[in-house]
C-alpha cells in the first residue's frame, strides 16, 4: 500500500471489493478530499488513445486521465450508487478532484459515482458491490426466503386439509358399515343367539316351559 501523510483524512484499506480510501478524521460536506490526477492522455494520437485500463478518467471527448500511476492515491476510491463524495471535473484545467457531498466520519469509506459509461462496461457485468446495491440484494433474497416459506407454508396446510378431508370420509365409510352390518345380525338372530328363519305368515316358537300335569 502507498504511504499517506498521517496529515492527511484519509488511509487505504481492505475494502468488500478489494481496496479503498477511509477517512481517519471527520471530513464536512463539500470539502475537497484528494485530487485525481495521472498522464494526460491526447485521443487525437492514436497510440494514447488505444490505451485502456479502468483508471482512466475522461474530461471531455479528448483529453482523458490515466490514472493508473501509484501515486494517484485517488484510483483507490470505489464506486457507489449512493455515494458520500463526487467528482469535480475541470476540463479546461484538465484536473480533478474529488468533493465531499455529505459529511463523512473517521473509519467511514469514501466513494463516488463512476458513472453511467464506467458502470456498464465495468460493473453491471459482475454486479455492483456498493453498500446500497448489497443491501437491495440482501433485501430480495430475504423476500425469496419468504415467499419460499410461505408457498412451503401454504402447501403443507393443503396437504393436513386433504389427509384431514381423506380421514373424515374413512370414518364415514367405517360407520356407515357398521350400522349395515349390525342391521343383518339383528334380522337373522334372536336375542338368545339362535338363528331363525323367518317365513311370513307364521309366528315364531316361544320357548316358555311346558304346562304342569296335576295329579288327582
């Protein structure tokens, strides 16, 4: 990492994209943090203008940054889609420097919007990993989670309704059975167990004891 005077509000660190630029002491809305300077670049000689790296800084549609030297500590700054600081471009000085757009507190990292052209090419292809994009991303898999859930939910209650449904219609069956049955025996048996046939017309024999015989 380069060295940075302790003077400075700033220091390079590990950031989620791989480095960045932190503040080490309170930095105020509209302070001018660092300059973003390189090799001016000359899009009308043909071998500057083959030149590509993403540390290129375009001024305007012939002069460009090249950004890439060590000692632009500014290449360290990562892009953001809700940034705290932004670019101060002066082509006809052909220099710029990036501006606080809100306060920013010690160990908070610096960012600014790279633009649309940079996020295209460079960006959008692998995803953008600023705060912002990470916390829209997080958001969407929590919902994902959720909705998953709730269809989990949803279909395991349809499955109870339907096996509580099944069981009822089981129970149903079971005593409808039953009674079916418990009608034949009644039909076919008297209450002492003995089987009869019944024919219409007759009376079925009674089993009352014999009359007594008295003796003169």
């Amino acid at each position: 990492m380069p060295t940075i005077s302790s003077s400075k509000p700033y220091r390079v660190g590990r950031s989620r994209t791989g480095l960045g630029l932190f503040a080490t002491k309170p930095i105020k809305k509209g302070t001018k943090i660092i300059r973003y300077f390189g090799p001016i670049l000359d899009s009308k000689k043909k071998e500057e203008d083959e030149i590509e790296n993403k540390y290129l800084f375009e001024l305007n549609n012939r002069w460009t940054i090249d950004g890439s030297i060590r000692e632009n500590i500014a290449r360290y700054i990562n892009h953001a889609c809700r940034p705290n600081a932004e670019s101060d471009v002066r082509p006809r000085k052909r220099k710029v420097f990036i501006r606080a757009i809100k306060n920013i507190e010690p160990g908070e990292e610096i960012n600014y919007d790279y633009g649309t052209d940079y996020f295209k090419a460079y960006l959008k292809p692998i995803g953008c990993k600023c705060d912002a994009c990470e916390k829209k991303r997080k958001k969407k898999r929590a919902e994902a989670r959720a909705e998953r859930l709730r269809l989990k939910e949803k279909a395991e209650r349809k499955a109870k309704r339907k096996s509580e449904k099944l069981a009822r219609e089981k129970a149903k069956a079971k005593v409808k059975k039953a009674g079916a049955n418990g009608i034949g025996k009644l039909n076919g048996k008297h209450l002492n167990g003995h089987s009869v046939t019944k024919v219409p017309g007759t009376v079925a024999p009674s089993k009352r004891a014999p009359a007594r015989t008295l003796q003169a």
